[in-house]
C-alpha cells in the first residue's frame, strides 16, 4: 500500500468516524495506539498508567470526533489530546516530577520499545543483552529534556516526518531538525558515557 493510497484510507476513515461510524474509528484507534501510547509513555513513564491514559485518550477523541473539520492532520490532533490528557493524570495523581525509569520495578520497564523479538538464532545470553542495550538507550532517552525527548520519540520511534512533527508541536522545521540533532548528540553522549559504543 502507497503513502497516498493510506492516507486516502485514513481520509475515508475519519469522514465515516465522523459520522458515527464506530467500526471506522476502531480502525484509527489500530493505526494510532502505537504513537499514542509511546507519546504517553514519553511523558508520564509507567506502562501501566500509559495503558490507562492511552485509553482515555481514545474515550475523549471519540467523544469529540465529530468537532474534527480536518484543519490540521488527525495526528496532530491526537497528539494535542494525547499531551492534555498526560498533564490531565500529571495534575490528578500530584506528580510534580517527571517519574524516572530507575524507580521502576524490573517488570515495569518500556514493554513495547524493548520487546525483543522471538529469533531462533538469538539465544536466552544475546535476548538478555539485547534487552539490556533498549534499556539504556531508553534511559539515555529518559534523559533528555521534555521537549527534545517528545521529538525524538515522534521521530525515532514512531517515525513521523519533520513537517509532521512541526505541525503536531507547532514549531518550524528547521527548529524540529536542530532540536532532533541536539537530542540525538545528547543521546550518543549519554550512552558513550556508560561504554554504550
């Protein structure tokens, strides 16, 4: 399937969405709960509390579907929800500070980003390397200031362009490029720091 050919598939989505359509919202819910959750994980940390956020999300977009008229893309739209209903849980729970992956308990780190996959040739010692390796570039990531690791995840993770992300965090391209750049080296510093390389 071509660019063009999905993004006239999601077009045809949003506008029976729109009018109701729950069968078509459920497809977008499948198409976004992946950038969804990884934006909120980016922000509020536990997988846990992502699950339910990333949940709330989607209760509020479809509540407020039809107020959609298509003035920017429905993943800027998305995310603008995503990051209101992140400082919405931030506010309800008391959380002043951003929580840390080191106050995680072992089976509370970043499933998703640091699942490994299921390879014959990958024994139990380079799954559980592997894993170490996602792990602390997800700490390197944790790292970064709020605005540098929202970009990177939108860009390295979920692989939006630069005018996409520009567009969601309402900033020019070129302040998109050099942000990623800054967060990239910090990143690369970060991991040469702990004999990443």
């Amino acid at each position: 399937m071509t660019d063009e050919t999905k993004h006239i598939r999601e077009q045809e989505l949003i506008a029976s969405a729109v009018r109701g359509d729950k069968d078509a919202f459920g497809e977008l819910v499948v198409l976004y709960e992946s950038m969804v959750y990884n934006i909120i994980v980016g922000e509020i940390g536990r997988c846990e509390d992502a699950y339910d956020v990333s949940q709330e999300v989607f209760f509020k977009a479809y509540r407020s579907i039809r107020k959609f008229r298509g003035d920017c893309k429905f993943s800027t739209w998305l995310y603008r929800i995503s990051i209101n209903a992140c400082m919405d849980f931030l506010r309800s729970s008391s959380r002043k500070k951003h929580i840390s992956l080191s106050e995680y308990d072992e089976e509370d780190t970043y499933e998703r980003q640091t699942a490994i996959p299921d390879d014959p040739a990958n024994g139990p010692e380079m799954r559980s390397e592997k894993k170490d390796e996602a792990e602390l570039v997800w700490r390197a990531i944790e790292s970064l200031n709020p605005i540098h690791k929202r970009i990177i995840i939108l860009r390295d993770i979920d692989g939006y362009s630069y005018d996409e992300i520009a567009e969601m965090l309402d900033l020019e391209e070129g302040t998109v490029k050099s942000r990623i750049n800054r967060a990239r080296k910090a990143i690369k510093e970060y991991l040469e720091k702990r004999n990443f390389f």
